[in-house]
C-alpha cells in the first residue's frame, strides 16, 4: 500500500487514482475499484456522509436503511483523487467529480475496512483503533511521541 503523508495528522491510504467499478449493498456499502493492474475494495459496515458534487449533503446508513443508499450508487466510475485516514480511525475521500466521502469512527463496530491486491488491508476497528497488515502503518496523532517500528534489516 502506498502512502503519503500529508499533514501529521492524516495520512493517504493509497488509492489516489482508483475508479470505482462496483458498488454493493447488503448489510454494509462496498466500493469496489480498480486501477490498471490493482484492484482494491473499501467496505463501509457505518454511517457515512456523502456530499454530492452540487453540495448536497446526506447521511447514510448502509445497516438500518439499505434503500437509502440511493444516492451512493452515484460514485460508480467517480475516480478517487483523496483517500485519508486520520489517527481517530475516521476516512475522508475526495472524488475527481467533486463528490466526498466521510465515515467517521464506531464506538462498538468496524467502520471501514479496506483491502488492496497487493495484499495490503486497514481497518478502522471499534472506538476508531486503526490496524494495518502489509507494511502500511496507520497515521498518528502529532501529540503522539511513540516512534515509528525501524526496520530491522535497513
């Protein structure tokens, strides 16, 4: 997973450049996406916000109100330009068509789990614990003073 940091406290999950394919609805809202080669698939289990390209705002639900994710269905074939997970386990994307993403942390569940093809995954677990597999390292906060893992074979 590639990642770049953009402030401290927010850091890239790496799929700039991914267009959406697919959308699924069953108890969560899944984006599947693709760019060249690499597939990735962001499942929202949450509620999210999506703000349409003209501003509209509205709050989703993809457990509780299936046919309200409507309006979702609109970010097929949008490319991602943004994808940021910040240190409270929240994930903003930004769309090349102007619409937004924000799902924000669950105090009980996973809000979001993403997984790339090249083997790469993070979660935002229950209360917002962000955890990765494959090499990403979820973004810290700028207070947090912890230093990062070193690589024992530099």
């Amino acid at each position: 997973m590639t990642e770049t940091e953009r402030v401290p406290d927010r850091r890239s999950v790496g799929i700039e450049g991914f267009t959406v394919n697919r959308c699924v609805v069953d108890l969560a809202f899944t984006l599947e996406l693709e760019r060249e080669t690499s597939r990735a698939t962001l499942r929202i289990e949450g509620r999210f916000t999506l703000r349409m390209p003209a501003g509209r705002e509205v709050q989703l639900d993809p457990e509780n109100d299936a046919a309200g994710l409507g309006p979702a269905l609109a970010l097929c074939r949008a490319t991602l330009e943004t994808s940021d997970a910040h240190p409270d386990g929240s994930l903003a994307l930004l769309f090349a068509n102007g619409a937004s993403v924000m799902v924000p942390p669950d105090p009980e569940f996973e809000a979001w789990t993403l997984t790339i093809s090249d083997g790469s995954m993070m979660v935002s677990g229950p209360g917002g614990r962000l955890t990765s597999f494959g090499g990403a390292q979820p973004p810290r906060a700028a207070t947090d003073t912890r230093s990062a893992p070193r690589d024992p074979h530099p």
